[in-house]
C-alpha cells in the first residue's frame, strides 16, 4: 500500500512537470502580449492591466488578419487530403499483408524520418518550374506530401484492428469496395481521424520553412511569417510579435479543446489494437 502511494505520487509529480513545460511558454506569450512596450518588468511578471494596442498592432498593422484567411485557406485543405487520401491509401495496406505492402510501410516510415530541410533546395526549384510559388496550391500540396505518411501510418494502425467479418457482411449485402470503405469502414475512423486533423494539422498551421521560401508575397504570407514580420536586422517589436503569437495559437487551442476527447482514444487504440 505504501508502495503503491509513492508510485503514485511520482506519477502526479511527472504530470506537474509535464503540464509546467507546456504551460510556461503560453504564460509568457501572454504576460508579453499584454504588456506595455514600455514596460520593463520582468517578463515572467503577468501585468496588472491589459494593453489591447498589441492586439491593434498586430491584426492591423502586422497583417495577422490577412495571415488568419491565408492559414486557414492553406490548412483547412491541407487536412481535408491528408485525411481523405490517407485514409483511402491505409484501407488497402492494412487489409491486404504481402510482403509488397510491407515494404511501402516501410518506405513511408524512412520517407517521415527525413528532414525536410535537406530536400529544401531541389524543391523549391521544382515548385519554381511548374509555378508553385506564391500560390495556394503549391504550399498546399507541398504540405500534404510530407503529412502523407504520417496520416497513413495512423490510419493503417487502426484500420487492422476492425473487424474483417463487417467488410465480409457488407459484401454479402452487395456492397463495393469504395461502398464498403465509405459506409462501413469510414465511420469507424472518427477518434484517429482527430488525432491525424490535430497532428498534422499543427504542422500544417505552425509550418515556417516552407512558407519562407513558397510564400515570398506579402499578400499570402501565413501567421508564422506574419509572427517573423516583427523582427528585423535593426528592430524587434517583441510585445507585437507576442500578441501576434497569441492571437495565432488561439484557433488551434480551441480545436483541440473540441477534439480532444477522440484524440487520446484514437492515439490509445491506434497505439494498442
């Protein structure tokens, strides 16, 4: 019994720390964002009042407002494939084990291992030659391309842990393949389907070193780029970039806060079955 309430007590203590890591940085942006320019305090010292004009700055003068449409123009579509091409891609490699199939998993898991950066260069000069550059399409398929294999590998985890006996009932009922996957097989994907929107789609929401070199006009930049806008050679507006930073996070707290029930379930059984 003693044991057992130690063992305890380390867990709620690792929890603690865990929760502090994630919440000290959204603290601080916060305390930042709220925080007169001309306020020299302590950053880690929340002010006892609220100074909206950040805000002002940075939805009217740093573009946060353009960046907001951009970035939800460019993920919203980005996940809508992700998940709908990743889910179709997994059906069939979890269902059919052949050694074939076995080594495109294997192909997808060496392809997330790779470091985006070091396919920068011959990239960006493809996107340059079939004119992806400052366009929505380009950075759209550009992110979905990397957030492929991750989606299917999440998919294709649970898609082997349902039961065949309901494909096999729906082909004695007359349904197709592509009946079968949409009816039968789609609805039973709805927790890894909000652990896959939440992954990859803050990915897609926080992504920088593509937008910096895909989205070169001021007319698509996204909210990172809009963020990195107050920082220059010669000045920094931490106070804006802080508000911007806050107003950017928003949108995908309040997502998770949604989906966060089918997040830990999807991951759990993902993980598990």
């Amino acid at each position: 019994m003693k044991g057992s309430r130690v063992s305890n007590a380390w867990r709620y203590v690792l929890a603690l720390i865990i929760i502090a890591v994630h919440f000290v940085p959204i603290y601080m942006v916060a305390a930042i964002a709220f925080k007169s320019p001309f306020d020299h305090s302590s950053r880690w010292a929340f002010p006892g009042y609220l100074y909206l004009k950040n805000i002002y700055t940075a939805l009217e003068r740093g573009g946060m407002l353009l960046a907001l449409k951009n970035t939800v123009i460019i993920s919203s579509m980005s996940i809508l494939f992700i998940v709908v091409i990743g889910a179709m891609a997994a059906y069939p490699l979890a269902r059919n084990k052949s050694r074939l199939n076995n080594l495109v998993k294997g192909f997808m898991m060496g392809v997330m291992m790779i470091p985006p950066l070091s396919i920068l260069v011959p990239l960006y000069s493809f996107m340059a030659k079939i004119q992806g550059i400052n366009s929505y399409w380009g950075m759209i398929v550009t992110l979905i391309t990397f957030q492929l294999p991750t989606s299917i590998f999440l998919f294709s985890s649970f898609i082997s842990s349902i039961p065949v006996a309901l494909e096999e009932a729906a082909a004695i009922d007359g349904c197709g393949p592509f009946q079968t996957f949409f009816r039968i097989i789609m609805p039973q994907l709805k927790p890894v389907t909000a652990s896959v929107i939440i992954i990859t789609g803050v990915n897609c929401w926080n992504n920088y070193q593509f937008a910096l070199y895909l989205l070169q006009s001021p007319r698509i930049k996204t909210i990172t780029l809009a963020i990195a806008g107050f920082f220059s050679a010669d000045s920094a507006n931490v106070n804006g970039a802080a508000a911007a930073a806050f107003i950017g996070i928003l949108p995908m707290v309040v997502v998770f806060l949604f989906l966060q029930k089918y997040f830990i379930q999807g991951m759990v059984d993902s993980a598990v079955k």
